[in-house]
C-alpha cells in the first residue's frame, strides 16, 4: 500500500468519527455540570507539570538525579523546577545533594541556578546553606555569591561566597570565611578561625587560610598572613598547621616557663592527639620564642630557625633548637640585672615538670650582664648553662675555648671558665693553645695560675698551682680619678713606678681591702729587690708587706762609702718573720735575723731597718737580743745596737759587750760607741762592771 492510499484511508476514518462525535453531541440535550479550573504556579509558563525525576547517565553509572515538586516550561524553552534537588553521583569516592525552593535549569539543562534556603549536603556530612547557588554539570561546581553557613561533625562556620568543586572535592569560602571547631567530649580542642578566604580540601584533609588568618583557641592566638590546617582523617581534630608570612602565636595566661609568644615568617606546628595541646613547633625566618616569667617580662630566644618540643601541657617546651643569630634575653628582675646570650647555635633540653633545665651555645659566643652598677661580658666558642625550673634563670655557665670574662672590677681568660651566676664566682681552669694558663687581672694585679678562683664582688681570688703574678704601678690619675676610687700603693721601700711579680703555690687575694697573700714557695721580685718566704703578704692600700718561714731578703740601699759618695749597696736579710710597715717605714726582721752587707754584718733575734722618704736609703737600724755586729775584721756582742746612719754610728749596749778585734783582744764593757767613718770606737763602764782588755794570738806580727 503506498502511503497515498494510507493517508485518503486516515481521512476517511477521521471523518466517520468526527460525525459520530457530533451526532452524540446534538443527540444530547440534558445539561452538563461546570468544569473545575485548573490552578497554575504561573500563567506565564506554557506547560506546567507536578513531580518528576530526571536521570543522567555516564554509561552504566547514574551522574546526576535531579527530582523536582513541580516543573514550568516557557516559550523561551527556560524551565523552573520547584522544590528542586539534584542528586550528584560519586565521583573521588563522595556524593551531594544541592536542593532549594526553586531552581532554573539552562540550556540542555546542564546547569541549575537554585534560590530560596539552598543547601548543599555532602555524603560524608558536610553540610552548607545559602540562599542562592548555581550548578553546572559540565565542570561539577556550585557557586553561591551570598552568605553562607556550613558545618561538619565538630566543625561548622560561615562567609560570604562559596564555590564546591566536586571533582576536585574542594570546597572555598570565597570572603570573610569563619570556621569553628567545637570541643571534643572531653572539652578540648575548640578553636575560632577567621580569614580573608577559606579553602577546604576535601580529600587532602587540609584547610587553608589566605589574605589574613585568625585562630583563637583556649591557650593561645594564632595569626598569619597565610595558613594550612591539617585535620585528621575523621575532620575531628587539628593535626598540624603551616602559617606563612607574618606568623605568631600568643599564648593565653600562661604559667611561668610556659609559652608566651612563638613567632616567625613561617611556623609549623603539630598537636597532640586531643588536637588542643602543642607537641612540636619549627621556626624559620626571624624566629622568636618567649616564655613567661614569674611575674615579670618573659624570657626570650630569637634566631632565623627555631625548633622547640613540648611537654604534654602543650606549653612547656623540653627540647629547643636555634640555629643562626641566636640571642637569648633574660630581662631584668628586682637587684637581678638582665642577661643576654648570643651565639650561633642554640641547643637546650629539660623535662616536663621543670621545663627547659640545660642549654648549650655554640660558635662566637657573647654573655652579658648589665643594670645600673653591673656591665660584665663573656667570650667564649661554647657557652653550657644550667638553668632554673621554668627558665626562671641561668643558674651556672662554663665557658669553654678561649673563654674571656670582662667585669667592671677584674678581666680573666682560660680554657674554661665556669660561672656561678647567684653566687657571682668564676673558677678558670685549663690549658689551650691560645690560653696556656688561666689568667686574671684588674687595675692592681695581674695573676697566672693552673687554677683560679674569683668572687667578683670585692672581688676575692683564690689562685693555686705556679702561681704568678704582677703587682701594677700606679697611673697617673687626675684628681677627679684619684677621688672616684680608694688609693692603693706599693710598699715605699719598692719603686713606684715599676712592677712587683710574686710567685707561689697559692694566692689569696682580697680586692676590698686590697690584701695579697702568698703561700708555699713564695717569691717576689722587683729589678734587684727580692723577698722569699714560705709566706708574703701584701697590703696595697697601707703599703704594709710581710713574710714568714725562712724568709730572706735582698735589696739595694743607698749608703755612703769611704769616700763620702752614695753608692747602692747589696743588702742581704735573713730571718724567721720579716714586717715591712710603710707608714713608718720599718722592716722588721724577727727570729734568727741576720742583715749582711758589703760593709758589715748583723745578727739578732730582732732587727728593725727604718728608711728615709723614697724608700731605698736607710735612715737607722736596731737590733734586740743576742746582737752580733761584725765590721772591719771585729765582732761586737750585746743585748741593743742602734745605727744612725747620718753618722755611721753604732751603739751597742748590753752586760756585757764584747768586742773582739781580728788580733783576737777582747774588749768588754757596758756600752760601745762606733764611728766608721772616723775608726773610732769608745767602751765605757759604769759602776757595776769595768772596761777590761785581755790580748789576743791572732794577726802575726800586726798585733804584736
């Protein structure tokens, strides 16, 4: 059959039945009841139809559902869908819902704009609500240019502008972004955050803040201008976070030794398991540490690269690291005056309880100490310190590697120096090849020793082992110098002007009151002026001077010779004891003195040498008990003698006094007077005993 006999065969039968419809229709006459009208959503639409389901497939697998109350269709071909939701399939292993009141679909109705209490709901629970969005199905993102509100678990907050990028799984808070992280059941872990713009990344676990971040937290306040949390893989916790450009945390109320601030260019840190407290925290680029004190200013490390350990409370560190440019600051606290290290490297480690309790300072190492009357200063390659709980203080330093102490009152330099900081004391000790001894030394005295012991205030030294050291001439002072601190001096009967150097096996010396004494061997020199005894002791502000056991002395003194001309003669003294008294300027030999020297010789239990003004030329000696004076071939006995030296006069007295001559005669008598320069010498009696002469057998013929 061709399809024009088809077409006359539909004619035909189209015009049977529309006359049997008419017939029908006049045949009927009763009346019919009125028709209900229809109610439309909007007389606009050309076709209007209640629920459906709409279904897209990607193969075998259902992309997107889309399920709608009712759907308008327009003559523009626009569609609305009332009681709108689209169903996404899963895609990267998650699914969502985006439903509202009302959505338009676009061309081929790949794309929905969706209005009226939109929300987005995820199948891992994130949920968010605006009022507006747009889905487009070619790219698998909504976009909301509103406000909106999200949440997830322990995690909700809020912005303005979202965009959901399904396959990417990401999920932007496009401005003014909050996120709120509520406390766990056991009421940690809760944190406010704000920035500029949000970024979640689904599947990485990660949230990253931009254009200025905010986090504040029961313990403390972040800031940055950058940031990355990583959460946990259940979103429940904080596991880590990354700030970059401008970083800084501040802790809230912390106890002492606790972090106070912790700043940086960039920071990392990584909580525990509660997500609340701090494990590790790592520093680089102008990194600062504070942790506070007991009251006062916090204590403060800075250093390009920080690396700090935390206790379990978060907050106390027990491990820290720096590494270039270190400083630590220590403020100043009542009579404590303020410390400051730096260094290149910084190692310290402590324990939970009592925070950070050693710290070890490597490569050009500088300490100081400075307040109103303290300016003390350390060098050394190495710096270990031992620490107070909760960084309170330095309790004890040792330098190490040409270690240099610098204070106001004393300079030293070792191998090591160690340094008790509350107490003020350094020991030095060691031998290297830029410090071979310890060595110390201040306006008066200058002290090498194997070992040395210094309390600064006075200060006080103990040296021990090879003493030596060097007593310093004075400067020429101004008047206003010379009042500004006490006067010291040299004993008169030593030259001003140049220097003493003492040696022993031990030295104690006392800055307050400017006393040096000298034990085991102990020798001092100064050009031809030398002093030896078990010990000596000098006295820089009386100018006194002492020796005892065994002491011998040497010296030059000015005396006239036969000639009448002053020449500097050797004087030799020996004794038990030996006192030199500047004021009066006395030596005092007691004990087995002996004085020796080119023109006569002098023995006594006690022998005192007083000098004239200038210290080197002798104004007149005494001598006390069993006193022998040999001069000129004769020996002179007695209990006294007394020697002027303006006359080169001798008197000896006693019961008797004895003189014998080199011939062997023996004259006795009550007193003797001598004249050397003259040879004369008178014996006179008195009542009780008379001037006797007995010959002699000795002299040969000269005596005969």
């Amino acid at each position: 059959m061709t399809w024009q006999k088809r077409a006359r065969l539909v004619i035909v039968l189209s015009a049977v039945a529309f006359a049997v419809v008419v017939a029908f229709a006049f045949k009927r006459r009763n009346p019919t009841p009125a028709s209900i009208g229809i109610v439309r959503t909007d007389p606009k639409a050309v076709v209007e139809s209640t629920k459906g389901i709409v279904r897209r497939f990607n193969r075998a697998d259902e992309e997107v559902r889309i399920e709608f109350d009712r759907q308008l269709t327009y003559e523009d071909g626009t569609t609305k869908l009332l009681g709108i939701k689209v169903f996404t399939g899963k895609r990267g292993g998650r699914s969502f819902t985006v439903s509202g009141n009302e959505g338009q679909a676009g061309q081929q109705e790949s794309s929905y704009i969706i209005n009226g209490d939109v929300r987005l709901e995820a199948s891992d629970g994130f949920t968010a609500k605006t009022a507006q969005a747009t889905y487009s199905e070619n790219d698998g993102i909504v976009r909301s240019p509103g406000p909106v509100a999200f949440g997830n678990g322990r995690m909700s907050g809020s912005g303005v502008g979202m965009i959901y990028d399904k396959n990417a799984d990401v999920v932007t808070i496009v401005d003014q972004a909050v996120v709120r992280m509520a406390p766990d059941e056991h009421g940690m872990g809760a944190a406010d955050a704000t920035a500029g713009v949000a970024f979640f990344g689904r599947r990485e676990k990660i949230i990253r803040f931009e254009r200025g971040m905010t986090v504040n937290r029961t313990t403390d306040t972040i800031t940055a201008e950058n940031g990355i949390v990583h959460l946990s893989p259940d979103e429940k916790r904080v596991e880590s976070l990354e700030l970059h450009n401008g970083a800084r945390v501040l802790g809230n109320k912390p106890a002492p030794g606790g972090l106070q601030e912790l700043s940086g260019r960039d920071l990392a840190l990584k909580y525990g398991a509660e997500g609340q407290g701090l494990e590790h925290a790592l520093v680089t680029g102008d990194g600062l540490i504070r942790l506070a004190g007991g009251g006062t200013a916090g204590r403060q490390i800075t250093g390009n690269l920080i690396d700090v350990t935390f206790a379990p409370d978060g907050a106390t560190p027990t491990a820290l690291a720096a590494r270039e440019s270190v400083q630590l600051t220590l403020p100043a606290e009542a009579d404590v005056p303020a410390r400051t290290v730096k260094a290149a490297t910084l190692d310290s480690s402590g324990e939970p309880s009592r925070g950070l309790t050693k710290a070890t300072f490597n490569g050009n190492v500088e300490y100081r100490e400075r307040s109103a009357s303290v300016d003390r200063v350390a060098r050394s390659a190495r710096l270990d310190a031992s620490l107070k709980p909760g960084f309170a203080s330095i309790d004890a330093a040792t330098f190490t590697g040409n270690a240099q102490f610098n204070d106001s009152k004393i300079v030293g330099n070792a191998a090591s120096i160690k340094y008790g900081v509350d107490a003020g004391a350094l020991e030095l000790t060691g031998s290297e090849p830029a410090s071979p001894v310890p060595h110390v030394a201040n306006d008066q005295i200058d002290v090498n020793a194997t070992k040395i012991n210094v309390t600064l205030a006075g200060p006080v030294l103990n040296a021990t082992t090879n003493v030596k050291s060097v007593l310093k001439p004075s400067k020429p002072e101004s008047p206003q110098q010379r009042d500004a601190k006490e006067e010291t001096r040299l004993p008169s009967m030593l030259k001003q002007d140049q220097p003493v150097t003492v040696t022993a096996q031990t030295l104690a010396y006392d800055g307050a009151v400017s006393k040096a004494t000298y034990t085991g061997a102990a020798q001092l020199w100064q050009i031809d002026t030398s002093i030896k005894g078990d010990t000596i002791v000098l006295d820089d502000k009386t100018g006194d001077m002492s020796a005892s056991g065994s002491v011998v002395t040497t010296a030059m003194l000015v005396q006239e010779n036969k000639d009448k001309k002053k020449e500097r003669v050797r004087t030799v003294g020996t004794s038990k004891d030996f006192k030199y008294e500047d004021d009066v300027r006395r030596a005092t030999y007691t004990g087995e003195a002996h004085l020796a020297g080119t023109q006569s010789d002098l023995t006594a239990q006690k022998i005192e040498l007083y000098l004239k003004p200038g210290g080197e030329e002798l104004e007149r000696a005494e001598g006390y008990e069993d006193v022998t004076l040999r001069e000129q071939n004769r020996k002179t006995t007695g209990a006294r003698l007394t020697y002027t030296a303006v006359n080169e006069t001798y008197v000896v007295t006693g019961a008797p006094v004895i003189i014998v001559d080199d011939c062997g005669r023996e004259t006795t008598g009550a007193t003797l007077t001598f004249v050397r320069g003259t040879d004369t010498i008178v014996m006179d009696g008195n009542e009780r005993g008379r001037t006797r002469t007995k010959s002699g057998s000795k002299g040969g013929d000269k005596c005969q």
